[in-house]
C-alpha cells in the first residue's frame, strides 16, 4: 500500500498548471500557507481532499477559515504543519512524524531527531531566482519517501 501525499505552499494567488498536473494522482494535498485566494484550495479539492492554513499573506474573511497551524493523521503518521518553521513551538518529540512548513520559498528535506522536516518551496510566482517546487510524501509500510519536484524542470 502506497499513500500519496502532494504537499504545497506559497501559491499566493496563483495555482500553476504544473502544480495542477504534479498533484494528479495524490490521496490528500497539504497547504502550508500563503494561499493567497480561496479559489486555490477549490481548485486542489477537485483532485484530492485537502488540509490547509492560512500564511502571513492570507487575511480577511475568508482566511479566518483556515488555522495557523494544523495536527493531522494520515496514512498513520503525525504531520504538523505551519506556515513559517521559525514560529514552532510543538515539541517535536511529542510523536510528530513529519513538519511540513513553507514561507521560506526555499525547498527543502530534513531528518532531526528521527522527525522529518520538509518545506515543499514555493508553486507561486517566482521569488527572486528560487525554483518552482512542491513535494510528494509517499507513505508505504517500509517508511516515508519524501521527493522535492522542480515545476518548471520536471
């Protein structure tokens, strides 16, 4: 068994057909924030159910829908996810399998402490000279497989 986790951030505003098509096929999206609008999270819906925050950019009413931060269990492991890694303050140690964070727009995969760390970078508009990125979790009784995508390389 293989579960499919599409994991994206910094969108604000716009969702690419890239990301579109490199989400196809997942079994749950995570958002980690700076959605930018709420027609992104309609749009990630049609392909797979999702799990979202709201960023340091997404304000007024429709981002009071989305929280700062979001404990979920898929596939049988912990997943915390925030917008910015700088403002954690969940123990890592408490049973967190994985903290997904954006922000940074920079991509990014880590293992601390046994607890992986992954930015999936920025699907949005381009920041500086930073890639176009998101990132697939698969889950699988073997262990997680987390793989950064290049949107404008892949």
């Amino acid at each position: 068994m293989i579960f499919r986790i599409g994991i994206i951030s910094d969108t604000h505003g716009l969702l690419r057909p890239e990301a579109e098509r490199g989400l196809t096929g997942v079994d749950h999206i995570i958002h980690a924030g700076d959605v930018g609008r709420p027609a992104i999270v309609d749009a990630l819906r049609r392909i797979a159910p999702v799990t979202a925050i709201r960023g340091n950019v997404d304000t007024g009413g429709w981002a009071r829908d989305y929280p700062d931060t979001k404990l979920v269990r898929l596939a049988g492991k912990s997943i915390y996810i925030l917008h910015d890694l700088k403002t954690l303050k969940a123990d890592a140690g408490s049973g967190i399998d994985v903290i997904v964070a954006g922000h940074s727009h920079v991509p990014k995969i880590d293992t601390v402490g046994g607890v992986l760390y992954l930015n999936p970078g920025s699907a949005g508009p381009r920041r500086f000279k930073l890639p176009i990125t998101l990132a697939t979790l698969e889950i699988t009784r073997a262990g997680m497989r987390p793989e950064i995508h290049d949107l404008v390389r892949d």
